[in-house]
C-alpha cells in the first residue's frame, strides 16, 4: 500500500535553532571573556602602557583597521570614566559596555525566576533587524564609523 | 515520489546537506507526493563552499553569520572583530556544518 506522506511525520530534530541555553551560555561566555579581556587591559591602559593589542584578523593582515577596531580602547576609557574620549575611541564601544553591564544581569534575572524575556528580546531584535529599513541604516552607520576608523588611524 | 526523481534529487544536492541527512531526506522525499516535484526544484540552498570563502575573506565583519540569516550572531562578531579573533578561526570550521544544518531547515520547512 502506498504511504501518504503526513507533515506530522517530520520529526528531523532542529539543531540549528538558537535554543535559550546556547544563547544565554554564549552571551555569558562572551561578557566573561570580554570582562577578563578588560580587567587584563585596565591597567595597562591607566599607566598608558597598553600597546596596540592585535588581535583583530583584518588589522593584522591588512594593516586597516575594522570597524569595530578601538572598542576595548573605548570600553577601558568608559570604565575609567571618559566618556568623551570613549565616543572618541569608538562609538560601538557604548553600546558593546552597555550590553556587557546589562545582559548578565538581564540573564541572571531570567535564570533564576525561570524565565524567557531575554531570548524573547533577542528573537525580535533579530527579526526586527531583517528589515531593510533598519538593517540599511545600521549598515550604512557601520561603515561610517569604518570610515571614521581608517581616518583616526586607529 | 518516483524513485528516480529522489535519486535525481539527491544526487543534485547532495552537497548542501549532512551525509546523516541524507537517508531521511530520501525517506521523505519517497513519501512525498509527485505534485510535490516543482516546489521541490524552486527552494535555493546556500552553498556550504560560497559561505566557507566569505568566512575567510569577512569573518571577522560577521559577514558569514549574516548571510546565514543569524543576524544576532553576525552583529556579537561584528561588534567584537570577530569575537577577538578566536570565534572567526571557530567558524571557518563550523560554518560549513551550519549551512548545512540551515538547508536541512530549509527542506524542512518546504515539506511541513
């Protein structure tokens, strides 16, 4: 007899879905790392010793900075209080410092009353940026602040 | 579904998916109705090769990760040049895998 195929059949198991553990494992790791990288870097910065770091893949082989290139400069100096010269730096340095502060709380927060309003925020976000509407504007800041980047000579 | 149409299928796109995929994809495709076939043929899937090169040459912009359609991971590595380096070399590795497991989605989502 032949067999009708039934969607309720497919049972392939979704591992490519961002699940509420990866992501709050992966935001987790990467503010740790993020604040151990800054804690390492804090000193060196107030004693005006730290050198250009190289890590960045695109510095390093290119010799041209990314746009994303002066973010723990930016995040040192927000930590040392200077705003301005934080802005100065690089502007995504606000927003990585802002993100590093609240979303280990935020996470925290939904860990421990059992809850999912961080992965909820991150799913529309997500979506909201697929949007050429906002994904144009964001595209075209980053490159800007890229160019800003090459022009500091960061 | 023809047995031939599956095999002529299978052996087309065998590339974007898993070879674990690859036996449950034929099961369902020979489940499937002929009527099936056309919609079958139109779905486009991202190239595990095509998305390996863009995440040598962009990596680091997170420019894999968005072409992908994980727009959240894209702007952590954009934001982070490319998670300081480390999840870039990470994801030369992982990409491949990941494009496959999003064409098995893909699949997925034509058939339910």
């Amino acid at each position: 007899m032949k067999r009708i195929w039934q969607p309720s059949r497919i049972s392939w198991p979704d591992h490519n879905i961002m699940t509420r553990t990866n992501l709050y494992a992966l935001v987790l790791t990467a503010c740790c790392t993020g604040w151990i990288w800054i804690g390492i870097q804090f000193p060196l910065f107030q004693s005006g010793q730290q050198h250009e770091v190289g890590l960045c893949l695109i510095k390093q082989v290119t010799n041209v900075p990314c746009p994303s290139c002066g973010t723990t400069r930016s995040v040192l100096a927000l930590v040392d209080g200077d705003f301005a010269s934080s802005l100065q730096w690089n502007p995504l340095g606000w927003l990585v410092g802002t993100m590093m502060l609240i979303t280990p709380l935020w996470i925290t927060f939904d860990l421990l009353l059992k809850r999912r309003t961080f992965i909820h925020f991150y799913r529309r976000t997500e979506g909201w940026f697929k949007s050429k509407w906002v994904a144009g504007p964001a595209i075209a800041l980053v490159l800007a602040n890229w160019a800003w980047n090459i022009c500091k000579g960061l | 579904m023809d047995l031939q149409k599956v095999d002529l299928f299978i052996m087309t796109n065998a590339k974007f998916f898993e070879a674990h995929h690859l036996g449950w994809i034929r099961e369902q495709l020979i489940q499937l109705d002929d009527a099936q076939w056309p919609t079958l043929q139109m779905q486009q899937y991202k190239d595990p090769t095509t998305l390996l090169i863009v995440s040598l040459l962009g990596g680091s912009l997170g420019i894999d990760r968005f072409m992908l359609g994980d727009t959240g991971l894209g702007v952590g590595k954009l934001l982070t040049c490319g998670g300081l380096g480390i999840w870039s070399i990470i994801d030369w590795f992982m990409i491949m895998p990941a494009t496959r497991e999003k064409n098995m989605a893909a699949f997925q989502n034509l058939l339910a």
